[in-house]
C-alpha cells in the first residue's frame, strides 16, 4: 500500500543516523553518539513523590482532559520563569507542547507552504529538518563562526529570497555544535528580521545548561515586534520523558499554534504537566539545575582535556560553555562516516555521529558530534583515548 502515500512522504526518511546509532548501541561499544542527557542526573526520588500526591491529592484533575493549550498554572509558572529571564510575558502568550520537538512541527505546519524558504544554520538541528521537511520547504543554509550564525551572511540570504518563511535558530549551546550566539549577533539578528519582517524561531532547549561564562539574554528579550516564537524544553532540565516543552510567542500567534495542537494531540498530558507544574512549586528546581551544570562541567573538560591529549593535532574542536556537545572538525577530505564504519567501531569500539547529516544542503564528510553527557567518567577517558589512538593510526599523526 506504500504506493498510496501522499507526496510529502518522499521527504520523510528514515535518517542515515538511526543506523549508525544502531551500531553503537551495542554494550561493548562506547557510544558518544546520542543526544541523550545522563538519566543518573533525573530528580526520580522527587518525581516519585509529585507523582503520587498528585494522584493523592488531585487525581481526578490530573487524570481528565484539560484546555488544549495547556495547565494554566503551569503556563502562568512557565511564564514567571520567562520573564525572569528577561522575556515578560503572560499566561497566554506559553502554549505547552510534547517537548520542544512537537513545538518545531507545529511552528512549519502553520508557516510553511511546499516550496517555501526555511532559513537554517549551517549545520542545524537534525530533529528540526526532520520536523520541517513534510512541509515540503527549500531551505537556505547560513554559516556559522564561534559567534553563532553569521547574521551578515543571513541579511543576504534574506535579500536573495525575499519571502522566506522563517529563521530557524539554536542560540544557546547549539545542536551539534556547541556553539552559543553572543551577544551583538542577537540584537542584530533582530534588527535584520525586523527589516526583512521575517519571523524568527528560537530554539533553545539547552539554555539553562550554562556550566561557563555569562548568561545571554534570549533573542526574544530584544523582539518589539512579536515576531520571534521562543522554545523551551523540560527535556534537560527535568526529564526527556515527560514530553514536556513550551512555546512563548504573542498571543495570535499561540492562538493559531494552539490550533494546530489541538488537531495532533488535543492536549499535552494533563498528569504530566500537574507533576511538572508541582515540582516547579514543591521543589527547587534551581538547585537541581545546578547540579545537572556542574555534572556537565565536569563531563566537558574531561572529554576536551582527554582529546587535547590523545587526538590528532589536525582535528579542530569546539569548547561549549553548556549544553551536551562538542563539534570536531577534521581536515579537508576526511569522511568520519566511512571512518566509523572501517576503523571507530571496530579497532576502538567508539561511536560518534558523522557530522554530514546535520547540514540541510552541502553535506560535508569532515565532522562529527560528540556528546559528553551519557558515559561514566570511566568510558569518556577509555573511549576518547581509543579513538585517538585509532584516528593517530590511520591519520599518520
Ligand atoms: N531542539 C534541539 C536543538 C534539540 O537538541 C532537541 C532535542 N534535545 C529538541 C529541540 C527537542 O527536544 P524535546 O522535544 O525533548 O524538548
């Protein structure tokens, strides 16, 4: 019956990672390849309690159907949380989604027609092309530098496609870079989308995993103009689980997202949010993102110390000041998939992901995206070693 399928099926595909990630996750194999957080770090003993004074307490709210975009207590928490991070909003400006993924769909299905010009950073987000790509967009890649997304590239971008939908960004602790915009590119990000009435999605499920440095305000604190769609995610600061993200955006823009939610899904759990909504009140979620920081910390500079000392001298990588990755570029003509595949996984039993996947159009071979997050420190140290070893072999260094 595959001949039925509607057109837009051509562009979902299964993606060339899922198999590699396969490979990897045989137990003999040290996989740095998913973007998994450190299940060790969940708050299970606190959950375990919510979880059953919610049932306890207000079981029959927790178990009904509530308003489609979602608990207004949590949205209002949601909201107070925003605004402390310097972007004031309202109740009804946080519609809560299935995790930041669910918010990437629903924000193409409301903008994008076929043909349609995507923005995206050059590398982007994976799971967003995944997302964006039934919608049947063209994208436009804009590079990056260690600044984020080079915004005088993107003003020309946007000057070659007038009428592009959207700019599609991960400012803090980019996915798979590690990468975090600074400070000037943000302003200026927003002074290009408010010249070319472009309207921006900022994606950011990692921004409270600031282990380094000063935090940055979000591009959406310097938007006058509603047009930035900010995403948050309790993902990594909860539980990947829980399915639980939101999106702020001004009030008629979340009206018509919230449309489009109540078509896929009706609702986010209700028990899900009451739980994550009593955790905000009950517990300190503060102090335990605090820990998830300084666990990441800790898990970074052993993986950057540990491949300054056993990688190659060619082979580039990123220092993230949060998030879960570091981005490793190897010289010119290096396929890492090929290398996985002949020697990683064999001689080192080591599985990363092959860098070209994460680009929209221009596929290079040369990268790779490790992630610190999921390994002992045990692992880490034997898995970037072998892998250093393996790489000094057959690289001639
Ligand atoms: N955006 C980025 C950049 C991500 O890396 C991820 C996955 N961690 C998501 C969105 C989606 O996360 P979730 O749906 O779990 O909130």
């Amino acid at each position: 019956m595959t001949s039925r399928l509607a057109a837009r099926m051509s562009r979902v595909k299964p993606s060339a990672i899922r198999e590699l990630l396969r490979l990897g996750a045989d137990p003999n194999v040290i996989s740095f390849g998913g973007g998994y957080p450190d299940a060790s770090l969940f708050p299970i003993a606190g959950l375990d309690e919510v979880f059953r004074k919610t049932l306890a307490e207000n079981g029959q709210e927790a178990l009904q159907y509530t308003v489609s975009n979602g608990m207004p207590l949590l949205r209002r928490q949601i909201a107070e949380r925003m605004t402390r991070d310097g972007v004031p909003c309202t109740t009804d400006e946080v519609l809560i989604l299935q995790g930041g993924q669910q918010g990437l769909d629903l924000v193409a299905k409301m903008l994008v027609d076929k043909d349609d010009v995507i923005v995206v950073e050059d590398p982007t987000f994976l799971g967003a092309l995944i997302a964006f790509n039934p919608c049947e967009p063209r994208y436009v890649t804009v590079g990056m530098d260690e600044d984020g997304m080079d915004v005088e590239a993107l003003d020309a971008a946007l000057k070659a496609n007038p009428g592009a939908k959207f700019i599609y960004t991960v400012p803090d602790f980019h996915n798979p870079t590690g990468v975090t915009m600074s400070l000037a590119r943000r302003k200026r990000l927003v002074e290009i989308a408010n010249a070319h009435d472009i309207i921006i999605l900022e994606d950011s499920p990692y921004r409270e995993i600031r282990f380094e440095g000063e935090r940055i305000p979000p591009i959406k604190s310097f938007d006058t103009e509603g047009r930035v769609i900010y995403l948050g995610s309790f993902s990594k600061i909860l539980a990947p689980g829980l399915r639980l993200g939101w999106a702020v955006a001004s009030t008629d823009l979340i009206e018509q997202l919230g449309l489009l939610k109540l078509a896929a899904d009706t609702q986010t759990s209700t028990l899900n949010m009451a739980v994550a909504s009593r955790f905000l009140a009950d517990y300190d979620i503060d102090a335990h993102i605090g820990t998830i920081r300084s666990a990441y910390r800790h898990k970074k500079n052993l993986m950057l110390d540990t491949i300054r000392q056993s990688f190659p001298q060619e082979i580039a990588c990123t220092d993230a000041s949060g998030g879960l990755f570091t981005w490793l570029t190897f010289p010119e003509g290096f396929d890492t998939a090929a290398f996985m595949l002949d020697h990683a996984l064999p001689e080192a039993r080591v599985a990363y992901v092959p860098g070209a996947t994460f680009f929209a159009l221009d596929q290079r071979p040369n990268h790779a995206r490790l992630s610190y997050s999921t390994q002992t420190d045990e692992r880490l140290v034997a898995g970037i070693t072998a892998l250093g070893n393996v790489l000094k072999s057959h690289m001639g260094s």
